[in-house]
C-alpha cells in the first residue's frame, strides 16, 4: 500500500512540529506540499523539510490530484473555509484547535465534510500526549476509582505569532487559544457518554502585553459534567518561565498528577546559558528545566500517526469536527460567562461573529451577538 | 518580666499542637490549665503536657485569675460564646479557625474584645507558615512584580473529629473548614489594603463520606479582588493519599510555587511500612512522602509566639477578629454563590445560622435565610 | 530502497522491547524471523509481534538469505559465539549489552566483523535516551563548562530472567548488568577522545537474593579519565521501588540532573492499585511513580533506528564493538579491583574466562585468571 | 533555674547562626559575651545580636566567671588550643566540626576535658537537621529493613570565609570541610555499635578556584562499615547552584531519599531577580529554590538546644569529642586514600601536622608523615 500523501496548508509554528513529526513518525505519511501566502516562507518550508513543491495559491495547493490529505495549520479564522474547500477538492482534513471561530462554521464545516464523504478530524494533541493517555488508562483501569474533580492547565508567556493578539483572526486571548485543550481533554478523559451542563469563567486582560492585544490574557474556567464531575482549566499568556502543561484527577479512590513540562525535564544550572531550554523558556542562565523531545511528549506524533491510519483504514478519529464543535460551545459559553458573572448552561448557541465578542460585548463586538 | 500564663480552651487535635508549640518554641508562655467537657480528656491532656491543672467547668477554667490568655481549640459553633466569656473573665483570646459561625456572632465576639479591652487574634496559621511567609516576603521585594493571580489549595481524606461532619457544630464541610485558609492567606499576601469584591463557588458533596455528612466534601472558590487581582481557592476532605497545602503565586514579573507537605518531604519506600508518614497519609506500605516537623513548617509556632508577644508587649496581632469576620463574609458569599451559579458581590450579610445554610437553602436550614 | 530485514536472536525481556520498537518506530525495517531455542516461546513471539518465521535452530535462522541484520537479545555468555556466526553468515549483527565476557571474546568478534565486512554494533541505549542525549547537547554547547564529575546510576530489585543470577552465562552480577551503561556512557559523554586511566570498584552480595546467587547484588564503581575527570557509577539489584536511572554532570560552569523514570513520571495515588506503574516497581496500592513510554524514553527507538541507518547508508554506528570491549575492559578492572581494594590501571587485560572470577578469586573461579 | 550563660568563640558566619539560634530557640541559653581577634567584627557583632559584652582578648572572654558555655566557632587550627583553654577556664564547650587538625590535637582536648570536668560536644548538626532525623526515626522503626548502602553529598560553590583556602588553617579543602558531615552522619545511622573498617577518596583540584587554593575543590570517599555496610560521600566547592545536601538510605526492605535545600524549596522565577534564594545561590534572576528556615532545617537549633539541656541536666551529648576525634582518623584515611589509590584500613594513625598533607605528600607539607 503506498504512502498517504498530505498537503500542510500553514508554514509556521505548529505546521513546522507537524512536518517533523510526519517525517519521523509517520512513514505511512508523505508530505507532498506545503502552502503560504508567503512565497519566502513556503519555499524555505519545503527545502528545510524536504518538501517537493511548494504554493502560494492555495486552490492550487489544494487541487493536487494526488493528495490525500490536508493538513490545517492556519490562524484560526480562516479555518472554517480553508477546510470546506479543502474537503470540496476531496482531501480529508485534520484542523489545528481550535476547530473555527463561529457555531455557524463548525457547522458547514461538517455538513461539508459529510456531503464530500471526507473525514474531519479536529488536531487536540493533548489526548495523545502520552503521559496524559497513560493517566486515562489508569483512570480506565479503576486506579482512582470515579472522577469527581480534574484541573488542567496551559500557561506561557504569549503567542507564538502576533495573529493571535488580533481576535479578528484568533477569535479570542489565552482561553481561545489554550481553553479547548482542557475542555476537549476533559471529555476525553470522562468519556463519549459525559455531557458538559455549564461553563463559569473569569477572564484577565492587559497584565503584560499591553496595547498589543484586547484579548484576555489570562482565564479560569470552571465546566460542569452530569453525575457532578468538576473541572477546571487555567490558562494564560501572562506566566513567565516557560510552558506549564499540568493535568490532576481526583477520585474516590485516589488522585493523578502530571506534569508534562517540568515533569519530564533535566534540571540544569548554567552560569553562561545556552541554546534552548524549553518553549517559551526565556533565558537560560542559572536554573532551568530542560526539555526533550518536546513535540513526541505532547503527543503530535501519535495525533498525526492516528489520523493516516483512520484516512488508510477508513475509521473514524477519536476527535471529529463535533468534538471541536461542542468545544467551540463551551468555549463561547465562557466568555459570555465571563461578562455576566453567572455560570451559562449548556447547550448554548449565540450568534456571534468570535466568541470573545461575548465577553467583551456588542459594543465592542464586530457584529451583534444574539443569544 | 515573667511569662504569660495561657490556659487551653480545648483537648483535641489542635489543642495538642498548640501545647506542643507553646512547650517548645514559646518560652514567655505558661500553659496553665486545660478545660475539655471530658474530664478524662482533661485529665490526660494535663498529664501528657505536663500542665498542673485541668477543668471540666468553663466557667472555671476562664476564671482563674493568675491567667493572662484563653486559646479557643474548640468546635465552631461555640467560638463565639466562649470568646466572649473569656474576655469577660478578663482573658486575652486566640480562637481557631474558622472565627465563628455567623457576622452577628463576630460582631459580638469584637465588642465585647473592645469593650474588655481584651486582645482578639484569628489564629490563621498559613500567614505564619515559614515557606508561605517567605514567599510573601520575596514578592514584597517585588520578585514577581505585581500578582494578578494566586491559587492556595488545602485538601485532605476527612475531618479530625466527627464533629465536622454535623453542620450544626461546624457550620459547612471543606469550604468551611479550610477554605478559610485560602481566603485569609490571599489578603495576606496582597496586604490590608486589598478589598475583595466578590465570591464564585462551586461545591461537591456525597463523595467518599456517604451519610456520615451532608456537608460539602469538595469546593472551589473563586475571589475577585480589587486592582484586577483573582484568588482561586480548592479544597477537599476526598482526597486520598495525605495533606496537600500547596500555592501559586503569579504575578507579572515572575511566579512562584509552594508545597507545604509533599514539597517538603523526604521520599521513603517501604516494604513493610512504618508509623507515620503524613498527616492523613494512609498506609505506609510502598512510596510515601514522610514529612518532619510539621508543626512547626505549618506555623503554629510562629503564630502562638506572636500572639503571646503582642499580648506581653501591648501590640495588635497581624490576624484579627475582624480579619476573621471579612473571611466569614467570604465563606458565605462562596456558599450562596454555589446555590445560584452566580458571583456574590461583597459586602454580603445575609442573616443565617450558619455559612452552609446559604448552599443548602431554607428546606435544609435550621433557620430562615435573609439576604 | 526496500526495507532492511532483520532477524531477532532471542525471545526474552529485551528482545521483546526490540520488536516493539521496529514496529513502532523503524519503518525502514523488518522482522522476518525470530530465534529462540524454546519452540512455545519463538512460536508465542512471532505470533504476537506478527512475525512470519520463527526458528529454534539457530543455523537456519542466521542462515535465511534474504535477511541483513541480526539482532542479538541471548544470554550474555552466548553473545560471541552467535555474532559470530551471524557475520559469517554475512548479517550485520547488533548486539545486547554487556558485549560478552572476555577480552578474547571480543577481539575475536572484531576481527570475524572485520574480515566479512560486516557492521557489530554494541546496543547501549544510554547513548540514546533522548532526555540523556539532551543532556549530552547541551554540555557539548558549553552550558557547563568542563565536566570535572559525572555520577551515573541505574538500580532496580533483581534482573528479569533466571540466567542472570547465574555467573557462568552472565560474568557477573548488577555491576555486569548495568554497570555497562555507566562505563559507555561516561565515554560517550567525553567523546571520543577520552581515555579511562584507572577504576575502583566495592561489591557487596547476599543482600536480598539469598541462595539464588553469588554475584554482587549491589556495586559502586570509580573511573578516572584523563582530564582530572572522575565518574562515579551505581548499581543494584536490591532497591526496592522500581527502576532508578539517574544522570549528574557537574562542570567548572554549571551542572546538569537527569532521571529517566521517576523524573518523568505521573504520580498516582491509588487504593485500590492498578496494572503496571513502572518497570519493577512492584504493587501499585498507595502512591506510585507512573511511567509512559518507557521504551521511547529508554532510547531503545532511537538505538535501533540508528542502527539500521548505519547499515542502509555504510555508517559506522556510534557505539562500536570497539567500545563494547573497552567497556568489557573496565567491568574486568573493577571487579578485580573490588579484591584487592586498589585502583586499577588501564589497560588492564587479564585472562580469565569471566568478570567476577576477578572479584571472587580463583578459588571460585572457573578457570584460572591470568593477569 | 538561671539561664545558662554562652560565650561565643568567633564571630564569623557560623557564629552567627548560632546567636540566631540561641536567640530564637533556645530559651535556656543566655549570650553573654562574644569574642574576634577584630574589634570591630566584635563590636559589630555584640551590637546585632544585643549581647552585652564583646573581647579581643581571648583569655579575657573564657575567664569571664558567670558564664559556663563557651562555644568554639573559630577556624579549625585553632579549634584544640582555644578549647583546652576554654576547660581549663572551666568552661564546658561546644566545638565546630571538624573538631581538630590532629588526631594528637584531638586527644589533647578529650584529655582537657576529662581532666577539668567539662563536657565537649562536636556540633554535628547534620545529626540533629529534622529531616534527616526523621529519616533516621524511621529507618530505626524498620521502615527499610537492614541499611547496606548510604549515600550523604554537601556541595556547593567555595567557602564562607578565605581562611579555608589556606590548607594550615582549615587543614583541607572540601573534603576537610563537608566530607566530616557526612561520616559523622553514617556513624549516627548506623549507631554506636557500627565500625568503620576502611576509607577509600577521590580527590580532584584546580577546578574553579585556581589560584586561591591547592586544597581538592571536589572530593569522594567510600566507607566500609562492619556488617558490610558501604557510605559514600560526596563534596564539592565547586558545585555551582547553591547548597546540595542530600542522603540516600538503601535497605534490605526499601529506600529512602531526602534533599535538605532544594528538597524543602519554594520554587521561584523572577524576571528582575530578588535579594536571596539559597545559601550560595548566586544571581536569582531566572529559576530559583527559594530557602526558608535554613538554619532551622540544618538542625542548628536542635544541636544547641540539646547541649544547653546537656549542660543543665549533666547528661553526654549524642555528639562527643571522641565521635569527632573517629571522623578525622576518617578523614586522615581518605587523604591517604586519594595518594595511594588504595582502600586504608582503620584504625590509621599517622603522625601529620594536618590531614591534607596525606594526600599532597611531604614534599608539599609543612612536617613529616608518620604512619
């Protein structure tokens, strides 16, 4: 059976973890294209990476007839139309988190997905990273009995590119950009059969960006599932020192901590610094905690290698476009929380144009929000 | 100048550790007497802590003359009523956490304090606490600039006694029990000038503890301070496996992370088990993480000496009665909030009973709510 | 360019760990057949590894034309003898740490590789840990200075099979076991270039094995290298509590900690205990280290992979047989110098037909040692 | 009962630990006088630590008649000769480790101290520092079955005071001022009725301090103990990062680690940095271990305490002349060690002027060797 072959629609951060870990991880894969709307970009993407050709019209990218799969990785806003073409052109489509900006979206998006009979899966690396699947097995294997209470958090000290500070393109601050990674884990960890019945939020703006952004920059989210489980997501763009990525389960027959930053680390201390400790570490004089294969431990790789085998075996992802939909909803029940003070009841469908018009409100919305 | 004679208003866990300080780090204080109801209580307390006399009357315990303080180690709902009798009777008074049960009873215990011109402290031994109090010196040196956030979770397997499980005597389960801690701890760090602006809270029960209790086993709180400052407080009598007090300072320089029991520990593997290991812990079998000098790491010491050194040198202590109160301001707030799904904004004075009646509503209150 | 073809020599622990890893992460190659002389245990392996052929005679196996590689998981005092005939039978062979049990042994595996131009391999994963790698980089870019000081140790309670305890097919106890790790890699952290001057080595035996062995179930061992650098390695088979392998790099600018298992652990407190923590780690009721892709984080993967690189492209592998028998070398000078309680010299090339005959002295010796 | 009354001896840095000490913890105790060859360290000091009276004369400060303590903490040439004066003066005496320069010294001292009536205590406070005392409970209680292996290091990056540096006033270097920590500690473990059989050490020089010393900067010594126990110690005074004292503890029934700096830690990152973190931490930009308690974690208040108590109720301290005087024929062995690259059997007894000589030879040292 020959290789799958994928085109990567984005050249920057998260498009260049991808390209590593398909050509390290997953030799059923063969990357065949990479676009940007930037010729410099795409093409020292595709040399750095090996890659054949390289576009800047993205139908063309897109058109490729012997392609099998469009891999996403664009700001977040253009999600949503990036996919339902790609789909149109009979790719099957794995999208970065989060899935798009509006409830609208995500649902032409799926209707567009079914209609193309193309498989969506919504990119939440978090339920492959492989100290987290080791707890969920645990978990599964009754190690602390039910769960009652889980805490993640996501924390560094801002964005990766400055698109995320326009919320025109992000759709919001720290919770959009890192809230759907605990929400989605959450209702991973609990299973297909959790629903989430309310969302609170608080959110926290200009603490160390300034007029670079009207996002929040650091949130608190607190969903309740039925049979009374609580969970809490911490987010922030606003924590210096480097990534913290931290997961606890309590039951009531034990509890489960991990750390997949600092947990995993070397500790070092080094009177001169040197190259890279960690992402988003900043200097690395004096003491710091020294990642490795940071990219495997966050489980990109397996993320990547699961959906080829779904696209070759013609299974299902264990996280769709409905997964990154009902998230999507939470996440807006968040910010509207947020601007209430009230805990918002699920399901919930405003009409927005981006979530964060929720917290911010019409005023400061690109467009009036019905609830 | 002699030392201060101090007579315990108490024999359980607390009490306890509280002799236990005064013999071997509070060398300007006496104890001089013991009261418990149990005159075998009493009677053993005395002989272990080699004090000469011991009560089973109240009255006469508060009454001894050649006494200078009344430490109140007693159950919640009678913290009130003894204050009050002890500063009557003459008594300077240190009254365990939490104050009391209701703003009305606080407000009686500081009349009567300013009335006797007696001396109130609350005794909240976090803001004594050596690690937490080096943290909070180390953010006045402005180490992480200005804190936007902090996090304080206190969570154990259960209660001491059993009379923390009857919400008549207790007033509220976990929440009451130590989110008490968390509160006061926060306007600690952020000083006396930091005014709290409103309460969100969310609260499990019927975890581990079946029908031993109807309180609360696990809650969530949430603070808003003034200047954009938010507190987020977690705690638990369902969490297996020992003590766990840890905090998380962030602020927009740096952040700081503490851990009062498992970051302090030494890390023991046992075939067969030992003694003890922790507070709570559990069995000793396998990994456990042993703690040392808890007593003294948690700050009782520094607290009861304290309080005997503004006693003897006429000075207000760091944590008062009114300190108290505010925190029992915050404690009903968090019930209320729990039973609407909204923020509570403080002030809040609600005529009540007791804190839990606020969650629990007026079908569960032993009296009616008025808000 | 078709797959490399390889033949696994072995059925046991290691073996087992190496099939997983070719499947999981060397696309480039193929198991097509499996030795091991139990029929139950090769039939058992290739049916769960999905390998096509399996063999209990070992002359077939090594003899199948269309195959390149041998991957030797025997018994340590087997490993001459069949990597040998592997390259006779013109297999590149990869080859099971220690790399045998003479200093002969060695040199006649050498020359065998040599004269059918054919790669040996030495397996130390160590040198492929990717946190201990990580390590490795950042020293190489300065981050401290000169190593003056490395302490490996790797300690666990008791090997995985049977034959281990037995010297004539191990040479030796935990210092044979893994002591190897430390020696190689030490060597691979100074580079080539390096050169050990002399070792000193205490054994202590009969600690919690009893009868079933008199090799040394706990070892301590120093090696000097030019430069004034001194390393430090640990060994056990009598700690209790599951795997330990640790890393510390001290230098004239800085120093480096590194833990393979605990430092990347979950940490799990459960009552009522689950599957599998951790390598050894015996029952999982109360708290637990719990590990997650131990192999990955072993370097077994990446050793593998390298490997089959070096036999693809015409690469000699980093590690060597070369540095086998140097590491061989260094086992012998330790355990004799555990009898004499001197330091040893290298080069140190003493005739005797295993290791611990030089600690255990000719009386217990099979043959006689010749120094 | 009176105070008993203190004369402190020195009034550098460990001197001014134990005035914190007596002051904050050992109410018994009364400092009344403090002596320094420089007025104005001793006028400086007195005026700190409010004791009334200050010497320059040494004779002057032991005759004082009111006063029954002196507490010797001067550098380690001059501990026997101030001591023997400090009993003649019939004071009772507390000395710094190590206790002496020669075994002779050290006899002279017993021999003073018997003669005169006077209790010597070798402040050892690593046996008295709370963690690891609790480990020592524990161990005691069964909790890791019999002790075969123990592991102590104490690194960190150069001394307090310049006087260490010159090898006739500290009589060593690392090694002479940590390494009896860690061999006072074994003994303490393993209790009275252990016997150290041999000593082994490393020494390494040159590494950070050039110039400024020929002490070994970096030192490791193994210690056989009867019964087949093996202790290594390990010291540096060129460990940067702070303090590192940790202890290992393997037993025949589990394991036990301990960490008394960053073990008890706060962890910290400032951007700005802030005005102390650790004993020798260096710049606290960036991560730090935040220290609290550090003097009362080290077990300096306990070691005091329990002389004082000594002195009152004329009991023997756990630390006597005669264990310090066991410690330096340690320490003598493993500088003899380190030259000969042989085990050194106890009890060693050579005639030297200090115990660096033994290593550096008699070419470098300031009298002959006698063995």
């Amino acid at each position: 059976m020959s290789r799958t072959r994928v085109v990567l629609i984005g050249a920057g951060f998260i498009a260049d973890i991808h390209a590593e870990c398909y050509h390290r991880f997953v030799p059923d894969a063969e990357l065949v294209g990479v676009y940007s709307r930037s010729e410099a970009h795409a093409r020292a993407f595709a040399r750095k990476h090996g890659i054949a050709r390289w576009f800047i019209d993205l139908e063309e990218a897109l058109g490729q007839p012997d392609c099998d799969v469009a891999d996403v990785c664009l700001p977040n806003h253009l999600h949503a139309r990036v996919t339902i073409d790609a789909v149109k052109a009979g790719k099957h489509v794995i999208i970065e988190k989060p899935l798009c900006l509006t409830i609208e979206e995500a649902d032409s998006m799926i209707v567009a997905g079914r209609a193309h009979n193309r498989k969506l899966m919504y990119a939440e690396e978090l339920c492959f990273a492989p100290k987290y699947e080791r707890v969920r097995q645990l978990v599964r294997e009754g190690a602390v009995g039910s769960i009652y209470y889980m805490r993640q958090c996501e924390k560094h000290s801002g964005p990766h590119s400055d698109w995320f500070y326009d919320f025109d393109q992000s759709g919001g601050g720290a919770l959009m950009d890192m809230g759907c990674h605990g929400f989605a884990w959450f209702r991973w960890m609990l299973g297909a059969e959790a629903k989430a019945l309310s969302v609170y939020a608080q959110m926290q703006a200009g603490l160390i960006h300034g007029a670079r952004t009207r996002c929040e920059e650091n949130s608190l989210s607190i969903v309740e599932f039925d049979r009374g489980v609580v969970g809490i997501v911490e987010n922030s763009w606003a924590k210096l020192g480097g990534m913290e990525d931290r997961i606890e389960v309590c039951g009531t027959g034990g509890v489960v901590y991990a750390d997949l930053f600092m947990g995993n680390s070397a500790l070092t201390y080094s009177e001169k610094g040197y190259g890279y400790a960690m992402e988003k570490a900043g200097p690395t004089q004096g003491w710091t905690f020294t990642n490795f294969e940071e990219v495997f431990n966050q489980g990109y790789p397996h993320e990547l290698k699961h959906f080829i085998e779904c696209v070759r075996n013609d299974r299902t992802p264990v996280t769709t476009a409905e997964d990154g939909r009902t998230v999507l909803e939470m996440l807006n029940a968040a910010y509207y929380s947020a601007r209430t003070g009230q805990k918002v009841s699920l399901p919930f469908r405003p009409t927005v144009s981006k979530p964060i018009d929720l917290w911010l409100g019409s005023a400061n919305a690109s467009s009036s929000i019905r609830l």
